[in-house]
C-alpha cells in the first residue's frame, strides 16, 4: 500500500449521508462460538445506526458448507438477543431483501456472476494451484508482486479449447481495473492502492460455489448498504470490492458504492491479534462467568472508542447518544480482563438490588450451586443480596459467597483453616463464642463488638479476631461483611459451628 499518482478510481461515498438514509450490517458466518471481537463489530454498527436513526441489517453470511452449522446459527440469534441488540432487518424479523441467509441466495449469486462475465467484467481461469505457486514464487524471486498475474486475462478461443480439453474446470477471476483505487476510510482516513498491489481475484470456485468476495458486496449493494463498518484484517478486500461496486453500478445491480470504515485490532496476550483460538476470545466464557451484557459492552466500546476521556462508565444508551464512527482510534486496542471486571463490577452496582437477586438466579441452582435446593432459604438469600452485590466482578461468584448459608456445614477450604487457625485461635474462639452468646442478635453492631471485645482480651485488634471465626463459620478467609453473614446464618447455626471448630482444634 503506497501513495501513487493519478488516474484514479474512488469510492463516491464520503461519511456525509444523510442520517435517514444511513443503512449498516451485521453479517456473521455462523462457525464456532461468537467471540468478543464479533461483539465489538456489532456493538458498533448497532450504536452507528441507531444514532443515526438508520437500519441494522442482520444477516448471516453461510455459504461454507464444511464450516457452518444450524447451531453455530442459532448460538448467534442466542447471544444477539442475550446482548440486547435489536435488527430492523434479517432472522426472526423479515424484511425488504428476504432472504437474509446468504445460503438461500445462491441463484442470486450465480445470476450476477453471469452477467459479469458477459459485461467483459470477469473471465474464466483455468490455472491451476501448482502453476499459480510456481508464477509466485518466480514473481518473489525476481522483486515483483506475487499475485496473479492474469496469464488467462485474454485467452484465446483456441486456448480455452484447450485448456477445456484437459478437463480443466475454471474459476471466475473478477477484472480489476488497471489504475490506482482511492477510498476515504471512515477510521483511518484516505488510503491508496496501487494497481499492482491488488489483482486480479476469484469470485466463483471451479464447483460452481461463489466465494465470500462476491457475495459479500453482493449483498450489501441489493440490500442497500451506506456504510462498511468491519475489523482491519478486510481493509486490503476493500480496493476489490470498490472496483466490484464500479462494475455492479454499470449493470444496474448497485446503486452507490457505501463509505468504508476499519476498526482496530483487538489484541491479546503477548501483543498479538485477538483470535477465535484464544480462550478469552469466546463470548460463551463470559457468560458463563457471569457478565453483564451492559458491562460486557462498555467495556468492548472502548476498546477504540471513548465516551470522554475521563470516563468509563455508561450505558448503552449513553454510548447511541454519542458515538460517531470518526472518534474510532484506529491504532490496535488491547483487551484487558482485569479492567472489563472492574467496569462489570461497577455495573452489579448500579443495578437495583432486586434486579441484582434475580440476575443471580441461574447461580443459585443446578448445576452451579454445591447445596440441595430444599436447603435454599430465599429470605436468607434476599437478607444478603445487598450485601453481596457490593463485593462481586461478576455473577458467578455468588455461589461461593454464599455457600455458608445454605450447606449444612461450612466449605473446608485448608489453606483457609491454615491461615487463620494460629496457636491460640481456639481460645479466642471460646472468648468470641462467649461474647456471642450474650451479643444483641438483631444488630449487625452487637455482634462486631463482641468479636471486638473477644480481641481485645486477647491482645489483638478486630482483623486479627474476626479471621478465625470467620473460616470457622464460612469455611473461607474472605467474603461478605461478617457481621451481617453472622445475623443472617443466625445465632443458633453460628455458634454450633464455632463448637464444630473449636473440636476440629482440640482433635
């Protein structure tokens, strides 16, 4: 990619569309799970056109027979809905350019390929694979571009006979135009190639099957699209699809050629691009761990983007509000998990405390939770959801924070019992049991100044005091304030398991 001298072929539209007319797509190929970077690409043609008051297309790009699947499918419309993401066109809703399965299109395909190659637009290639590698590696070998070099641009008839004798099945090349293509990039602003640097490319396998280089900007020209906005690793398939858009306009096929903008890498460990293969890529895994989906966004909405640059909190609505697709960064973006807990967090607390408890609900049962359902008391779990919404990264983390009130004995975690059962902690358990006893059990208060006061006759502060009691109560070093667990595990359990502890030390 370099800057180069006239003639030039453009790309007409620029970002000025009115914003009625601004139509976008969302079009996935449904293999494998959703990963966060898809996300992100939807996230933001989402909040694009609905700042703009446009139209979402959603549509599923499944022309790969051997990769696709009815439940990759279905895992989509799945977490598309779970995110909260609404489409004005595409599955379950319908619309103007039904169908939206790139699948049930193929006719539509074969029709436009067709009437490229009797425009003179495309042509038959009949190389095959050894003879392309071995003009490849002659092309590196001597410092010139390595792609294909149109050996089958102008074949004669007595050629194509030929080739056709040798039982060779063609592909469909598409022409590119022999001059310098100039697009004004959404995110990155102008970029050049030069015509050397993009060749001659397929659209159509020898089997008849179109490839993802035509039926992509295929698509997006029936279905009226204004502006491109996908990940960095398409922007070199742009050039080719603008001269396509040149072509498809000359047939009556595409109406205007749409602005293109490229949105950053999302990076991962080591610095290197974030991709399918890497674990922390799948949307299932955050999910499953208990994300919010409006935490889960906010998040990716800055990996390129800002609300402003002393903040890092917002809603969705927030974001629609203000996000233009020029304010993208285009430098890569670095996915940090620890930083997408903190924002999760930050949005368990902005949730209302009884839309807190209910999120929950999935964690507090089968297959999650370690405890018989007939032993889940909702009055006990509703007593200190406040309590726990102020101390979780994520939903998941709930079933371990309350395990204590609701399995017949404690966790024994032995690291736990390790580090706080000290020489000496079995008397400062009988002092705190003491204490306890005769504490004001409807008041959180009562109960922190008996453990104080247990302490304190022994010579150590409260942290040093409340350690043993709290693993002889919840099996566990940290948790939830203890004061308000010890209320709410009540008097009568709290003390049997302070005896339970104290023979677990004489024994």
């Amino acid at each position: 990619m370099a800057s180069a001298p006239s003639p030039k072929l453009s790309a007409p539209l620029e970002q000025g569309a009115p914003p009625s007319a601004v139509r976008v797509r969302f079009c996935p190929s449904p293999t494998g799970n959703p990963h966060v970077g898809l996300v992100r690409t939807a996230l933001f043609n989402w909040a694009f056109a609905r700042h703009h008051q446009g139209t979402l297309v959603f549509r599923i790009e499944d022309t790969d027979a051997a990769r696709d699947s009815e439940e990759s499918y279905e895992q989509l419309l799945d977490s598309m809905r779970w995110l909260g993401f609404d489409w004005d066109e595409g599955p379950e809703v319908g619309g103007p350019h039904a169908p939206y399965r790139q699948s049930q299109r193929m006719d539509l395909y074969k029709d436009v390929a067709r009437k490229l190659l009797e425009a003179g637009h495309a042509y038959h290639c009949y190389c095959t694979t050894s003879e392309l590698e071995e003009r490849r590696e002659a092309a590196r070998a001597a410092g010139r571009p390595s792609g294909y070099d149109g050996h089958c641009r102008e074949l004669s008839a007595a050629q194509v006979e030929e080739y056709t004798a040798q039982g060779r099945e063609p592909i469909v090349r598409f022409r590119m135009p022999d001059e310098a293509i100039t697009f004004t990039d959404l995110v990155r602003g102008e970029i050049t190639y030069l015509a050397e640097n993009v060749p001659d490319y397929g659209i159509v396998r020898a089997n008849g099957a179109p490839l993802y280089t035509l039926v992509n900007p295929v698509d997006d020209a029936l279905m009226e699209i204004t502006h491109v906005l996908r990940g960095e690793d398409l922007l070199s398939s742009t050039p080719r699809q603008i001269a396509l858009y040149k072509a498809l306009t000359e047939l009556g096929i595409a109406k205007e050629t749409p602005a293109f903008g490229h949105l950053p890498y999302v990076m991962g460990e080591g610095n290197k691009k974030l991709s399918k293969r890497d674990p922390q890529s799948s949307l299932n895994l955050y999910r499953e761990r208990g994300f919010l989906p409006e935490g889960l966004l906010n998040y990716l909405s800055l990996l390129g983007w800002s609300l402003s640059a002393d903040r890092d909190i917002f809603s969705v609505e927030e974001m629609v509000a203000a996000f233009e697709i020029s304010d993208v960064n285009p430098n890569p973006a670095r996915f940090d998990l620890k930083k997408a807990e903190a924002i999760n967090a930050d949005h368990i607390r902005l949730l209302d405390v009884k839309d807190f408890a209910e999120r929950c609900a999935p964690w507090l049962k089968a297959p999650f939770a370690p405890w018989a359902p007939e032993d889940f008391d909702e009055s006990k779990w509703q007593a200190i959801a406040p309590h726990a919404q102020t101390r979780l990264k994520v939903l998941s983390e709930i079933t371990d924070n309350v395990d204590f009130l609701f399995l017949p004995e404690p966790v024994f975690d032995e690291a736990s019992w390790t580090k706080a059962m000290k020489e000496g902690s079995d008397a400062l358990l009988r002092t705190a049991r003491e204490k306890l006893e005769s504490a004001d059990w409807t008041s959180a208060d009562s109960l922190k100044e008996a453990v104080l006061a247990a302490g304190e006759a022994h010579g150590l502060k409260l942290g040093k005091a409340q350690a043993p009691v709290r693993v002889a109560v919840t099996g566990r070093t940290v948790g939830l304030p203890l004061f308000e667990s010890l209320q709410i595990l009540g008097k009568d359990t709290t003390l049997a398991r302070i005896d339970a502890a104290l023979a677990k030390l004489a024994a």
